[in-house]
C-alpha cells in the first residue's frame, strides 16, 4: 500500500527514444526508398494518366518539393537542373537527369545523364519532347495540391520556350504525383513506425512532471523544450508545437493556440498537437493531459467522459475508412454516425506522408469555406497503403465545470490497409496526469 502511494509521487521514467540514426543511414533509406519509388510506381502512374513525358524543373533557391522524393540522397538542385520520365511502353518509365552537379553515385538512378547548363539544358528537353512527339507532357503546376506545383511562372516560361511547339502538349501533373507520392512503400513502414515512436517520446516528455511543473512552467517553456529536444534526436518539425489550455471559467477557442506566456496551473486540461519530419517522412499527433488538483488522484469524471466521447467519435470514423471511399462519402456516413450517438463532433482529417498535409484525400475540414468549389482531395478515393491523420474533436459539457463545454480533441497517424486502418501507435484512451 505505501509502495503504491509512493509510485504515485514518483517522476514517470525518461521517455525512450529509438537510437538516433547518422546521416549514412538516413541516406541509405532515402536512396532505397526512390529507388522502389521509380522503378514501381512512375511508370504505372504515367500510364494511368495517359502522360507521355513528366519534366521535374528545379534551381536552387528555389527547390522543386518533389525533388527529394524522386532523387537519390544528396542531389543538388543546381542552377536549372531537369528531372525526366519518358513513358515508352516499357517495364518502367526511362529516367534522364539533366543539368549541373551530377554526382557519380547517381548515375545508377538515371538510364541517361547529361551534364548540362543554362541553355543546354533547354536544348536537350527540346530533343526529348522531338523524340517522343505525341502524348501529353506533364509538368508540376497545380493550384489545389502544393506538391504539385513547384513550378515558377519564370521557369514555366523558360521551359515554354525551351520546348517549342511542344509547350501545347503540357499539362497539370496533379493527379499523376498524388499516384506517385501518395503510396507508402514497404520500404517506409518501419521508419514511419519510428517516426511515429519519436513523437510519442516528446508528448511524453511535454506532460511529465520533469518538464511541466505547474504554476511555473510556460506554454511557451513547453515549445522550447520541444522543439530543442527534437533537434536532438535529428528530426525536423513541420510546425511549431501548438499547446492550448483549457481551464474552468477561462473562455475557449479551439483553433487559436494558447498564448506562450500562459503559465500552466493545477486543474488545466492540457493539448498538445505535435508532428515530426523523419527522413521523407511526416507524423501528426494531439494528445492531451490533466494537471491534478492538489488531493486529486486523476481528472473529475466529466473529463473521463468528454475523452470518451471523442474516442468513441474515433470509432465511428475509422469504421467508415474503407478503400475506395471519398473522403465526403467517409465524413458524411461518419457525422451522420457521431448524430445518432448524440455527439457533438467535428471530423478534419487529412491525408499525411512525405508532407504533414499531404496529396490524398481531405475527411471533413474544421471550418468548411462557405461556396468554396469541391477540389481535388475531395474527388480522390481512399486507398490502400496511404496515410490519414485522424484528426477530430468533440465538445461535452462538463458538470464539474459548471456545465462548461470541453474539446477533447485527438489526432492519430494510421495507414489504410485492406483489413481496415492501422494506427502507427495507440490511440489515448485516458488523459496524461502531469504529477
């Protein structure tokens, strides 16, 4: 009985991180991962969008986002460097790098290599697109999909120029990077699962007593710790740690992050919403934790509650996560679920991978835009392989709050499989006590 009460008081054990990977690691991961990138998935996805010639464009300054996906580790973007597939009905899509700063290693990544500068770099698309004469060319100009649209007004002139009576047969590769991008490969999993680990290690370490210490410490202590502790481990965030404080009788808005001078005091339900960038590979993570009050063993049941609901909102969403699916088609069978449980929810989970948002489907978004036209993420089915962020909340009041609507508000990295969704690590089913 006094061992248990002392466990109570207790520090929580250090956070176990997996052992920090060196830079030749990394590498090696990147290059087997483009390597399965381009010889399964570009030509397949070139075929299926009934795209003859793609050209990845790219200088530095101001670096194609693609450019890493689809080049082997340490690929300079040079002065106007060109990356290009030709579909020519073989087993996979021919692959010709044009520009400056080729390194040797490369040369096995590409079937051509041709050390070019400036003009010459026009010249040889010019002689590709004469070699290839019919067919669309693809090039990466989008404005619904970030990823793919990488492409400069000037440098979309240059190569218009460049390509001559050709620059008519170019259009959008929208829809052919999603297919190319989208798919985790094997080659990912274990990585992503680490990936995955790391970010648990850090809401770990934000919510432990070692880090918080009620009535001290700051939201803006919390970030700090963070994101010096990411660097640590070698692993970039795409977004600075967002904490909001929910506190009875403090007003509530939860799309507006707390500010960095909010102290942390004991009763606070504390958020938390959190993603690393390892390797190629993003995670997107809330998590969520009670401050005790003094002779408070763990949150009142009004809080046990409002997680409930959400983790039951959960539920109801990845129930309705099927290959094939829209993401309108998965949002609306899911909020008419969340309905007949008498929830009061909100679904906006979006597509994650190689970017925290990524190229897939959008489930849902947290403030719809009035009269804003359907795009891209909301025609594209669910498929296998391919990562959501299950991102939701749902609102409860709480009669230990004086009735007081609380969010409890969650987010998972899962992947889609055909058995039905997987998530990288498990989902919260009871609040972090910081003690």
């Amino acid at each position: 009985m006094i061992a248990a009460a002392l466990a109570l008081l207790l520090p929580l054990a250090a956070p176990a991180f997996p052992p920090v990977r060196t830079a030749r690691e990394m590498g090696a991961l990147r290059d087997r991962v483009v390597t399965a990138r381009l010889d399964r998935l570009v030509g397949p996805a070139m075929k299926a969008n009934r795209v003859a010639i793609w050209i990845v464009l790219t200088r530095e300054d101001a670096v194609e986002p693609l450019l890493r996906l689809l080049t082997p580790d340490g690929t300079y973007p040079g002065s106007r460097n060109a990356y290009v597939f030709v579909e020519e009905g073989k087993a996979r899509a021919t692959r010709i790098a044009i520009g400056s700063h080729q390194p040797p290693e490369a040369a096995s990544f590409w079937d051509e290599v041709a050390e070019a500068r400036g003009a010459e770099v026009g010249d040889r698309l010019r002689a590709i697109a004469d070699r290839v004469p019919e067919g669309a060319i693809a090039v990466d100009v989008s404005p619904a999909t970030p990823a793919a649209d990488g492409l400069s007004a000037s440098m979309r002139d240059w190569l218009a120029e460049a390509l001559g009576p050709h620059a008519a047969r170019m259009t959008s590769s929208e829809r052919l990077v999603v297919d190319v991008i989208e798919p985790r490969l094997p080659e990912e999993l274990s990585a992503w699962q680490e990936a995955a680990e790391i970010t648990r290690a850090l809401w770990e370490e934000a919510f432990s007593a070692r880090v918080l210490k009620p009535g001290r410490t700051t939201v803006g202590d919390l970030v700090a710790h963070l994101r010096e502790l990411a660097a640590r481990q070698r692993v970039g965030m795409w977004f600075r740690p967002d904490f909001r404080v929910q506190r009875r009788g403090l007003a509530f808005d939860p799309g507006t992050p707390s500010s960095l001078d909010t102290v942390v005091q004991p009763g606070d339900l504390v958020h938390l919403d959190v993603g690393v960038v390892f390797g190629d590979l993003s995670t997107d993570y809330q998590r969520m934790a009670y401050v005790p009050r003094e002779g408070e063993q763990g949150p009142p049941p009004g809080l046990v509650a409002a997680l409930a609901n959400t983790h039951r909102l959960q539920d109801l969403l990845v129930a309705e996560m099927r290959p094939g699916r829209t993401g309108p088609e998965v949002h609306a069978s899911a909020m008419r679920a969340a309905e007949a449980a008498g929830l009061a929810a909100q679904i906006y989970s979006h597509s994650i991978g190689s970017f925290g948002h990524f190229v897939g489907p959008a489930i849902g978004a947290f403030k719809p835009s009035p009269g804003a036209t359907p795009g891209l993420r909301s025609t594209l089915p669910l498929r296998p392989s391919a990562g959501t962020a299950v991102e939701l909340n749902t609102r409860t009041a709480v009669p230990e709050w004086g009735g007081q609507d609380v969010y409890a508000m969650e987010e998972d990295t899962a992947i889609l499989e055909p058995g039905g969704v997987r998530f990288l690590v498990p989902r919260q089913t009871a609040f972090y006590l910081v003690r």
